[in-house]
C-alpha cells in the first residue's frame, strides 16, 4: 500500500525549508545529532557509515563451491520439508487460501475448512504455536546444508531467520495489539473481504459463512484485549478513540452498506451463477452482514469504550515492560534489517544531514528551477488526461532500460468502490498479487479521492516498476511456493521506493530545461519525510520521546514542529509501521551504492537490479550476499 497523508504533511513543513533554505545554518540541519530516517544516494558524496566505509575494503572473492558436496537424496527430503510446511501455513484460514491458490487440488492442496483462523489466545494456546514453529525450525536444522542446492540454501536461511525473529514476539506477547489503528482488524478486514476472490460457486458460499464468523473471531481477540487490560498493557485512550472512530465510521450505514454493495456488484460480474443464484446470495449476504459484521463492530466499539482508562501509558511502546525489545523484533519483521535500531538511528541522521547538503547544492547549482520546484512541488507531475492504465503503460515502456527484459504484464487497475475512498483516506493505491498458480490476474486499486495526489509516482511504486513489476518478474522463475508465504515489507517497499524514485527521471517535465533539478528535488523532499517519520517512529517507541521532544526533532531538523502532535497520534498505536518504507527504503539504496563503489565503471544498473529482482523477497543481510556474490563473479571476468 502507498500510504502518504502524513508524509505529504511533513513534506508540505519541508517546502517552508526549500523556500527558504539559506536561512538554516548547518547547525540547523543536523550537527546536533539530528535525528532523520532515510538513507539516499542523491550525489556522489553520499554520507557512508563507519560500517560502510570498512565494506569497501572487504575482500570479496567468489564462493568456494567445493565446501558443498550436494547429496540428492537430502534435497528431495528437503523439498518434502517444504513442501509440508507450505501447506500447513497456507491452510490456516479460508482467506489466505483464497488468496494464495487458485485450484488446490492441481497443487496437491486440499481446501482447508471454513475458518478465519485460530484465534485462541490463552497461554496455553500461545506456547503451542510457538512450540509449533520451533518444531519447524529444529526440523530444519536438521537438513545438512552443504548438501543442498543454492536454491535451496537460500530457501533454507530466509526461512531459518524468518522463524529466529519470529520467535521474539512471544517473549512479550501481550504487546501485540489485534486491534491498532493501522494494522488493526477493524482497519482491514474490509479489503480482504473486498477483494476476496470468487473463481466458483463454493467461493461465493464460503464468503458468506465467514462473514458470519467475524463475531466469534472478534471476540476471541476482544477477550485478549481484556487480558491486555487486567496485565496493564491496554493500549491509551488516545490510541482507543482512534479504532472506535473507525468502527463509527463502518457502522455509519447499514441497508446501503459498502460491504453490501460491493458484493452485490462482484456478483453480478459472475457468469458462473444464473439470476437466481444471484439474488439468493445478495440476499444471503445483506443478512450476513446486517446481523453478524455491523454487530461485530458494534462490540468492539462497546468493548473497547468500556476498557478505555485502564491503559497504563500513553507514550511509546518502550515505556511498556520488555518493549524496548518487542521494538527490535518489530524493527527486524517490518523491515528485514540485521542492523540495530541504534544503527538504524545512525543511518537516518546520516542521510537527512546529506539530504539538506545535496538540498543547498542543488539551489546553488540552479535557483531558478530550485523556486519553480518550490512554486510547482504539488503538482509537478501531471498526468491530466491519462487514465491509471495509460499511465501503468507508459511508466513500463519508459523504464524498461534499467530492468531485465521481461514480458507484458497482465493486470487490471480500477478505483476503489467511492464507499471505501474514506475507510482507506491514508492509502492513495494498493497492489494485490495474484494467486501462486494464477499469474495473469494482477490487480491496482487506487483511491479516487487521491487522484490529485500525483499518479505517476503513486503508480509507479504501485505498479511498474515498483510491486507489481517486482513480484511478476520473481514469480516468473517458478520460486519455490514457501518463498511467497511471507511479505518482507522492507524489502518490498524499499524496492518499491527504489524503483520509484528511479521512475521520476522518465517523466517528461513541463519545462524540460529544470528537469535534472526538479528530479533530483522531489526525491529530496520525498525522502525527508518519510526519513523524519521513520525516525520519528523510533524515537517515540525505542528511545522514548514526547510530543515535545517530537516538535523539538522537527524544528531542529528545520521542518514543521507544529504537526508534531499529528505525527505522533499518527504512529504512536502501530510501532514501526513506517519502518518498511523508511529502513526499507535505505537498505536498498545502500546495496546499491555499495555495489557502484565496489564495481566503479564496471556497474551496471539492469544488472544490479536484476539480481535484487531475481533473489526474491527477503531479509537484507541475505540480499546483500547475494550482491556481493555478483560483485565477485563481476571482478573475476
């Protein structure tokens, strides 16, 4: 998802520093350990960590293949391995299911019964299912690496760390909060019913006794949250009004429901179902949703209300036993980094002080385009007249030079049902891949409601040659299905951003004569705020901060200290829930200035990005071998 209001509001603090840049001093800008979030390549003279600094001059050789002594009878019982936990994992409830694969029986997968899934979670049920993944994990242990394939060796640690962090989360499980303002239940069970796919009649069928289910499934998780609050870890008042605000604004129609109209209209695209099947199953679901989702929601407001009070803390999760660590395992799941979070502080400051310098260069270097881009910076890039498609297209065909060749895409784009525009008012667009095994049905929302916002970035992180332009690719080398169970948002948004930022310089600007300086200066004023966010995050929640200390990070890193307290109720019930876009963003742009620095001349962009793509969605310190096996095998021709 593309979620950017509160970015644009700290952007919209940064046009107040571009448009009078010369009156910050450096000072202003950062020496006093400015606190920023993301890490650029803007100019050749890039900030670089002590860390990075030492990768230089690292002795990348290529890998020693005679150290692995590949047994095919360990790799097929390794693929059985796979093969198992695959299934367990994509049969835990009817909408993963769905979601995950088209026809079960071609792959061998029986259709799980109808279920949103297990939802107990008493203690005894939580040491279970962390029994059960470190079962997994013993078992993998057990296969004899070095005689596995290289395929498989990457299978084998992604899914080795994956589990390692995994496991953190249950050493503080009662900070895991079902119901937040962002990843919360209530905030998006309406999209994966929504976009819940109906391929047959028991689709449509099963759709309907889950909708049926969501009350017992709430009130399971209702249950947790009064646990949460005898324990002391319910969450703040503030963050309470925000999840009841939302489920008012679900519950605020009823006959003409958007959960009721969106259905009727999916059905209705159905040619698989007569007039009167049809009709049946509008009526059946009106009923569903009238009498079982409205009062569901209804229940969780009443609950939440009448446990409002008994949080113990309204500042960030730190201020919670063991939620400093429940921080880092935040940190590694959203974003796949190895780095700590105060790395991940250092990283950010870096990149916002060499934000500001490029950000000075480039007003020196061209004051007229540098003022044009301040005057112009909300409606740079125009795409008046295009439909969301065109677009999509033309973004393909523009960039295809720095990415591996590859075929047509296909995929549908439509707006959001004008009904979700407000449910959804923080996301301008969203991806949703296709099933592993249905790889032609790609499809973008947009939010009508954003079509201003600037659809040539939106779309290109959305779509080419951003998530969907990713996932295609990769999913076109037959990966193993284990290799899709899981998001790795920090390597998907970081390559989104990436890519992104990549697509800007393909558009053809108003006055082509600024084009360089406007290019450069969006992705500048971009970055800083999700930069100044990202840390922002990790003040508040890992280190501690106030609203106060908030605006004094604004106001010293020279942006707008007034939204501190927007910023704030904005992060303050989802820890590191911008941390993908931040964290994420920065790894990857560092990889890839890692890899320039070490191949000089001999780097190639369609190269490099060829091997992020091919690699696959994954945790960094992975990703970054990989890289520096190219860079060897690069060295040696």
């Amino acid at each position: 998802m593309y979620k950017k209001n509160l970015i644009s509001k700290i952007r919209k603090g940064t046009a107040l520093v571009l448009s009078a840049v010369l009156m910050f001093s450096m000072a202003a800008c950062g020496k006093e350990n400015v606190k920023g979030s993301i890490n650029d390549k803007t100019t050749e003279a890039a900030v670089t960590t002590e860390t990075d600094s030492n990768e230089d001059t690292e002795d990348i050789t290529t890998e020693d293949m005679s150290q692995y002594q590949e047994d095919p009878e360990e790799q097929a019982k390794f693929d059985e391995f796979l093969d198992r936990y695959y299934k367990a994992e994509v049969t835990t409830d009817t909408i993963s299911y769905n979601y995950s694969i088209k026809d079960g029986e071609a792959m061998g997968i029986e259709e799980p019964e109808v279920s949103l899934g297990d939802t107990d979670m008493s203690d005894e049920a939580v040491a279970a299912e962390r029994k059960k993944y470190a079962d997994f994990k013993a078992e993998l242990e057990g296969f004899s690496y070095k005689a596995l394939t290289a395929d498989q060796r990457l299978t084998y640690d992604m899914l080795d760390e994956y589990l390692t962090v995994t496991d953190m989360a249950y050493d503080n499980i009662y900070l895991m909060e079902p119901f937040s303002p962002m990843r919360g239940l209530q905030a998006n069970l309406a999209t994966n019913f929504t976009d819940y796919r109906f391929d047959d009649k028991g689709d449509v069928e099963r759709y309907i006794q889950l909708i049926n289910m969501v009350p017992d499934y709430f009130n399971s998780y209702l249950d947790f949250e009064k646990v949460k609050s005898e324990k002391g870890y319910f969450m703040s008042d503030d963050v309470c009004d925000q999840v009841i605000e939302q489920c008012d604004t679900f519950l605020e129609k009823t006959d003409d429901h958007f959960m009721i109209t969106v259905f009727d209209s999916n059905i209705d695209a159905l040619d698989f179902l007569t007039d009167e099947e049809k009709a049946d199953f509008k009526a059946q679901n009106k009923e569903a949703v009238l009498n079982s989702l409205l009062p569901a929601y209804q229940n969780v407001k009443d609950v939440l209300t009448s446990l409002k009070g008994t949080g113990q803390n309204d500042l960030g999760i730190c201020y919670y036993d063991g939620g400093k660590d429940y921080y880092e395992y935040l940190l590694k799941y959203y974003t796949g980094t190895e780095k700590t979070p105060e790395e991940v502080i250092n990283m950010l400051d870096d990149n916002l002080n060499q934000l500001f310098i490029d950000m000075y260069a480039l007003y020196g270097e061209n004051q007229e385009a540098y003022e044009y881009f301040v005057e112009n910076s909300d409606t740079l890039f125009s795409t008046e007249g295009m439909t969301s498609k065109e677009i999509i297209d033309e973004l393909m065909s523009k960039n295809a030079k720095n990415y591996p060749d590859f075929k047509n895409i296909e995929y549908d784009v439509d707006n959001l049902d004008p009904a979700m525009e407000s449910i959804l008012e923080n996301t301008l667009a969203y991806y949703m891949a296709p099933a592993y095994d249905d790889q032609d049905h790609n499809i973008i929302r947009v939010n009508g409601a954003h079509a201003d916002s600037g659809l040539w970035t939106t779309l290109a992180h959305e779509g080419c040659p951003g998530h969907m332009f990713q996932n295609a690719y990769y999913m076109s080398l037959n990966p193993n299905p284990v290799r899709t169970l899981y998001n790795f948002l920090g390597y998907k948004e970081g390559w989104a951003m990436y890519a992104c930022y990549d697509s800007i310089g393909s558009y053809e600007f108003d006055n082509p004569e600024y084009a360089d300086v406007l290019t450069k200066l969006y992705k500048i004023n971009d970055e800083i705020g999700y930069l100044a966010t990202g840390r922002i995050d990790i003040g508040v929640h890992y280190e501690g901060w106030s609203v106060d200390d908030v605006a004094d990070y604004l106001n010293k890193s020279g942006l707008n200290g007034e939204i501190a307290q927007d910023i704030f109720d904005s992060i303050i019930g989802d820890p590191a829930v911008y941390q993908s876009y931040s964290t994420g963003y920065y790894e990857m742009a560092e990889l890839e200035e890692y890899a320039e620095r070490q191949l000089g001349d001999d780097f190639d962009l369609k190269e490099f990005n060829t091997v992020i793509l091919k690699t696959g969605p994954i945790q960094y310190d992975i990703l970054k071998r990989e890289v520096k096996k190219y860079i060897a095998e690069k060295k040696a021709d």
